[in-house]
C-alpha cells in the first residue's frame, strides 16, 4: 500500500516551519495516542504514521531528501548502500563532501542564477472593534531585507564583476549519480549563482540586501473579524540577486469592547433596566456602533428578553450582508434602599401575595414543582 505523503499526514505545508511541525505533532500525538485510545487499532496507526512523518521531518537532512525524492529518499533499500557519485570530473573526496551537505543539508532552494523570491513578512494588527466594523487606515512600521541601494542587489562593489565558479564552470548546477538516477544538484561552491563574489559591496557585504525599516499605510475594510488577514503583494522581504519580493500578510486582532460583544456580523449587549420600567414598561437610549436609538421596553418585560435592532450590527467583508444589534434585557435589583422605601415595597410585595399566581405565573409553577419534589420523596 502507497505510504501517505507526510505533510499531508501532520495536516502541514511543505514550507512549514520547525515550530509549526512540533505543534503539529504534538497536538496529534496527544489525539492518537494509544494510552488514550485503549484497544482502538485504527488511531493507533494514525499515531504511527505521525511518528513516523515527524521523524523524517525532524530531521534535516532526512526532510531535504525526501522533498527532493518523495520516500524513496528516506528508504534505505532504494538510496542507501552505494551512496552519491560524481560523474564527468576528476574531483576528489573534499567537493564530495559539499556536494553532499548541499544535496541533504538544506541547500536545494537556490536556482540556476541563485535568484530567489524574497520570504514573506507577518505583521500583527490591533485595532478597536469601532475600526473592525467601520474601517481604518493604519500606519504600520516594520523592519525588512530590501535590495541593497548602493549594489542595486548584485552584491558586486562598484566597478568589479563576479567571475566564474571554478566548480561548476558557471553552469550553477553539478550532475550526481545514484544508481540508475541521474540528478541534478545546486552547486554547493556558488550556490547555484555560477559566479563567486570576489569584491563585495561595502554596504551590503555580498548579500545585495540590506534590513531596514519601512512605514506603510495599510487599509482596513469594514467588517474585518479576528483572524482575518490582509495580503500585501509585494511588500515582504526582497528577493536575493534582485529575485522578486515576498508578501507581507498583516493579521488583524480586535480588541474587547467594553459594551459590544461580536459573534460574524451580529453584535451582543447587555441592558440594564430596573424593576420599575420592566414592570410598567417605558423608553430608553440605547448606543449602537453607529449611533443611538431609542428602544421601547413594553410593560412586564421579563429579564433576558432580546430585542432585534436590524442593520445595526456588522457589515460583513466578504458578500456586504448587515447582520443586526441583539439587545438582551437584564433586570437590576434595587439597592441602598432607605426605610420608607423598604416599607412601600414591602407593602407590594403583601399585596401580591394573595395572587402570586396571577402575577408571578413562573415562580407559583417552580414553587408548586418543589413542594411535588418533595412530597415524593417522602413517599
């Protein structure tokens, strides 16, 4: 049976990082394992065959010579026993042991000319949940590799050229045997460049880039939620040997509202009301993002009620829908009551009594429930 590709297995890309491929492992292994999964032959594969990816990837040299060559790379019985051969130069065991590190160190993402994209940025935005549903514009700082201004991004000092490899004759790449495979390898000596850098440019030391930092103004649409990211094009790091530029991705993160809660394109708040207004009803103020409307609470309002304000809610990023304002009614217990008024409330409360039912319908059918509870168990 054809063995699973293993990024696919820990659910990662093939660029993933070595942090994301712990995290990933870990989170799986706590899932499949079979301390927690007794008797259970299915997760038990899964958790080997997790192991197992995470084994080869772990490992650099193992991981650069299965992207290179899928799991014939890391099968002993298909690439172990003769090992790597030069073919078509006299060159001794030293450039053997380069070419070696380059093909399972790691060193395989140079191309022909060493040009290469520039790596993407991430920036981590916050911003109020105000900004999240009306929009923003942002100024956001940011430190990058651009191309060197003084080299242009060749890395070459100002009057002097690089010259040829001596390994590779300025072709970039060496031919390796192995087997019946014939492969091509990025010259460990230029790095695929076919040149070498003799005379380096002061300002960037060969690199042909250099860190700085850079402002941009970044607009964020109405309705953006947390998680959500803006791609740049254009705006990551610069590419070597004036290689194009990667992404910068600016993930948004909202802050808490002291009012509002959000969940999609409706937003949550709590009302406040008293006693008096809950039982004979009235007209209060109530704030939205975008303004203040009048709410009308009808009389016996019962506490946790939800009121609708359509449209008042979010306009979402993605097909424009307006989601609506929920409004939940929350009764508040008087306090620091002075004598008289304990007294009158007293007295409203001895008047109920008679009629608790009529007026208390729920706390009559509770109390009628308790007293039923009871009864049986003594029976």
């Amino acid at each position: 049976m054809a063995k699973r590709d293993y990024y696919e297995t820990l659910g990662l890309a093939q660029n993933a990082s070595e942090g994301e491929l712990k995290k990933a492992y870990r989170r799986l292994a706590m899932k499949y394992h079979p301390d927690r999964n007794p008797g259970d032959k299915g997760t038990e594969e899964k958790f080997k065959e997790c192991k197992e990816a995470y084994e080869i990837l772990s490992d650099s040299r193992k991981r650069a010579a299965y992207d290179q060559f899928g799991h014939a790379g890391v099968d002993p019985s298909v690439m172990g026993g003769t090992g790597f051969r030069e073919t078509g130069s006299g060159f001794g065991s030293e450039i053997f042991d380069e070419m070696f590190a380059n093909i399972f160190g790691g060193g395989m993402q140079g191309g022909r000319s060493g040009i290469r994209r520039g790596a993407d940025l991430r920036y981590e935005l916050t911003i109020s949940l105000e900004q999240a549903v009306g929009g923003v514009t942002k100024k956001i700082q940011f430190p990058k590799l651009i191309q060197c201004p003084n080299c242009h991004g060749s890395g070459v000092k100002s009057g002097s050229k690089p010259i040829n490899c001596n390994v590779c004759g300025g072709r970039g790449q060496l031919r390796m045997q192995q087997g019946f495979f014939s492969v091509q390898q990025t010259c460990p000596q230029c790095r695929g460049a076919g040149k070498i850098i003799t005379d380096p440019c002061s300002t960037c030391t060969g690199q042909g880039r250099v860190r700085k930092n850079k402002t941009l103004s970044v607009d964020i649409p109405p309705g953006v939620d947390n998680g959500d990211r803006i791609r740049l094009a254009g705006e990551g790091e610069s590419g070597s040997k004036n290689g194009p530029a990667g992404d910068l991705y600016v993930e948004i993160h909202v802050r808490e509202h002291p009012i509002f809660t959000r969940e999609g394109i409706t937003l949550h708040c709590d009302v406040p009301i008293s006693f008096a207004t809950a039982t004979l009803g009235g007209e209060l103020e109530v704030p939205t993002l975008q303004d203040r409307v009048n709410l009308k609470v009808p009389p016996e309002t019962q506490s946790g009620r939800i009121f609708r304000l359509r449209g008042k809610g979010v306009t979402s990023v993605r097909n424009g829908m307006i989601g609506d304002l929920l409004c939940r009614i929350t009764i508040e217990t008087p306090i620091n009551l002075n004598k008289k008024q304990k007294e009158m409330l007293q007295a409203f409360d001895d008047s109920m009594r008679d009629s608790g039912e009529k007026h208390s319908p729920k706390a009559s059918s509770w109390l009628d429930g308790v007293k039923r509870f009871f009864e049986d168990m003594k029976s």
